[in-house]
C-alpha cells in the first residue's frame, strides 16, 4: 500500500536503496550526494539495514570497489556527481564491459572550472558512451521509482549492464515534495533476488576475468556488450510496465505530454520538465497545439521509439542542459537530429542550451523557442540553424 510522505530527491534515493537491501554501497560522497550517504548509513547504524557500506578514499577507488563486490556476485550501490563521475572514468568502462549490474546514483551538477553547484547535465553527457543504461528523472517521485527498477533492469539476465539514475542538483536532490512510496516488502519482491550472475570466489567453477584480449577476440566481446545493452529499451519498457501494473506510476522510455495532436514540441530531461508541461497547459488553453517529450532514457538512446513519437511534428526544440564547445549543438540536439535524419516527414529541429550551472527557465524562454518553431517550420529543409541559448545576458 502507497503512503504520501514529504521528501528530498536524495532522501527518497536512500529510502529506495534501503527497500532494495543491496549487499555492499559504496561510497565516497560529493555535494550533493552526501545526504543519499547519510541516510543508507543511519540505516546500518540502526540496525534497520544489513548492508556493508564501504568508505573509500577517492572516487576511482569507489568504483573499483563496486567491482570487485559485483564480481562477488553481490548486489552493488554507489552515488556520484560532477568531477566525482569523471573521476571515475576509466573504471566505468570496465564495469560495462565486465557486464556487471552496479546500480549508482548520479546527482547531475555543472563540471568546473569555474567550480559551480548547480544543476547541468555535462556530467554524465561527458560519460554516454562508457556503456552505462543511463536514466534521468524529473522529480523525486521519478527517482524513488526509476532507481527500484534500476536494480531489476541492471540484474537483467539479457542486459547484465550497469545503471546510472540522474536527478538534477538541487532542484531535485534537495527540493521537499509529497511521493508516493511502497512498502518495503512489496519493493523487496519487485525487485526479487539479487540477479549479479555467478561469483568469482566460486572455486567449483573458476573462470578468467578482464584478461588481455588481442584483435583476434576484442571485436567480438564488444559486438556482444554493445548487442546486449540494445536490449535494454525493451527490457525497460517490461519492467516500467510491471511496476505500474503493480504500484500505478507506469514508465517508459519518455514521456509523452499532450503530444498526439501537438504541431510544436519542446524535448528536454530532467526537472524542468514540470515548468515546461505549466506552460503548456497555458498554451493549449488559448489554443496552442505544442506538446513536450520527456526523455527519460538517454543510454541506450531509443531512436525508433522517439522517431514514432516526433514524425508528423511541425517543429522540434531541443532543449540541453549541457553543451560542449565546438558543436554544433548540445548531446541531445545531436541524438534526436540523427533519430528523424531518414523520416519523410521530418520536423524542423531546433538546437538550444539552457539551465548550465543550476541557471533558471522560464516560460518567455519556451515563448522564445516557440515562436522560433512557429518561423522555422515554414523554412522546411533548413536543419544548419545555430544553437541558442536561452537566459544568458549579453
């Protein structure tokens, strides 16, 4: 049975991991993880959670603990954010290749220099290509759900891959609002026992991990991990459904929001989704057909299903929450520009950056990109307009 409780983005994380039970979190906090660290850790301390919480000494090390404990065969848990993530780099590559189902919370926040708390997306763009099911959540509600199915999709047997749950800085993270959470015996059976596949420590059945492998072999291990995470969008699709048949939040690649009969359409993540869907509530009560797709899954990207979902739009604007110099446009700007590159009836496709370093929206910003969609569509063919960006003073 639901119970309304007021809470943080990083408290309902915790809460989500301690229903969860994993066997080792490891961590090594970063503002603005360290409240996520605090609660799983009252939870040991009171005896409530019986889960071994390792403190490393740096976030390289961090990771390369949560392998070693998924090579174990146990159930794995870590958070990280900004430089911390990048810091982590080279070993995120690894817990892809190895398949091992580490699950970590990624409380996304702007990348120095200058050093900045606020919320940005650049953190885990700089790492959508480690291999990582990447997943971004639009509010705390969004992350106590998406970080219990995180477990299932990562323990998947099809997929066996790595998951980060992003929820921006603050904005997110530490903004009190009213969710929904389940009991922790009914989260434990969702998520069932722990699916990290065999151990390493198994001396019946020993087996070589991580050894060299020259041309004659790489090629095919990694067509093998890079086939496997393409199934995850199915698997997401499954597992989203199963937790809203059971707890009624159904879930899914994106969110679609009064698109069916949009013209317009803003695509962006995270939490400035809910000022977005404001907005158009006002627009479509003065009779404006613009809609907005909320991406939720950035990594593996579902291009099929956003190409069903954008064909026979007018006009897209794509709104990033991080951009990286000499680019034509942020990450998801280029995604969804590469999804729609073959439909027929391909909508103008508008690049914007908005919100680095935690910077606020507002609604004369999607004002702004409207009327731009509004132009743009009657200049059909036309896909080499600049990137914007929206609330920067001149």
């Amino acid at each position: 049975m639901s119970v309304s409780r007021v809470m943080t983005g990083n408290l309902v994380v915790a809460l989500a991991v301690t229903q969860v039970k994993p066997d080792v979190a490891v961590v090594y906090p970063i503002i603005p993880t360290t409240a996520i660290v605090e609660e799983i850790a009252a939870s040991v301390a009171d005896g409530s959670l019986f889960t071994e919480i390792l403190n490393m000494e740096s976030d390289g090390n961090a990771m390369s603990a949560c392998l070693g404990a998924a090579l174990a065969g146990g159930r794995v848990f870590t958070v990280a954010s900004s430089q911390a993530l990048l810091a982590m780099h080279e070993f995120l590559f690894t817990a892809s290749s190895l398949r091992l189902p580490v699950v970590a919370a990624v409380v996304n926040r702007a990348l120095p220099s200058p050093l900045a708390m606020g919320a940005d997306h650049a953190d885990a763009m700089t790492v959508r290509e480690s291999g990582w099911v990447q997943m971004f959540c639009e509010d705390p509600q969004e992350a106590y759900d998406t970080v219990i199915q995180a477990f299932r999709i990562a323990e998947h047997g099809d997929i066996r891959a790595p998951v980060m749950v992003g929820m921006d800085a603050f904005f997110t993270s530490h903004t009190f609002e009213n969710v929904l959470v389940e009991e922790a015996e009914d989260v434990e059976e969702f998520v069932g026992p722990c699916g990290a596949g065999s151990s390493v420590l198994d001396t019946e059945t020993p087996r070589t991990v991580g050894s060299f492998s020259g041309s004659d072999y790489y090629f095919e291990h990694k067509v093998n991990q890079f086939q496997a995470l393409d199934q995850a969008r199915k698997i997401i699709k499954e597992v989203g459904k199963e937790f809203g048949d059971r707890f009624g939040r159904y879930y899914g690649c994106f969110e679609a929001y009064k698109l069916e009969d949009a013209d317009f359409a803003l695509l962006l993540m995270g939490s400035c989704a809910g000022a977005a869907k404001e907005w158009i509530d006002t627009q479509r009560s003065n009779g404006g057909k613009v809609g907005l797709l909320k991406l939720r899954l950035m990594r593996p990207f579902p291009h099929l299903e956003i190409k069903e979902a954008l064909t026979g739009l007018k006009a897209v604007a794509v709104l990033d929450r991080a951009y990286f110099p000499g680019t034509p446009g942020g990450p998801l700007f280029a995604e969804i520009r590469s999804a729609l590159y073959d439909t027929q009836e391909r909508p103008v496709i508008l690049p914007y950056v908005y919100g680095l370093g935690g910077r606020d929206i507002q609604d004369r910003h999607f004002d702004q990109a409207l009327a731009d969609m509004m132009q743009g569509h009657e200049k059909a063919g036309q896909t080499t307009c600049p990137v914007q960006f929206l609330n920067v003073r001149e």
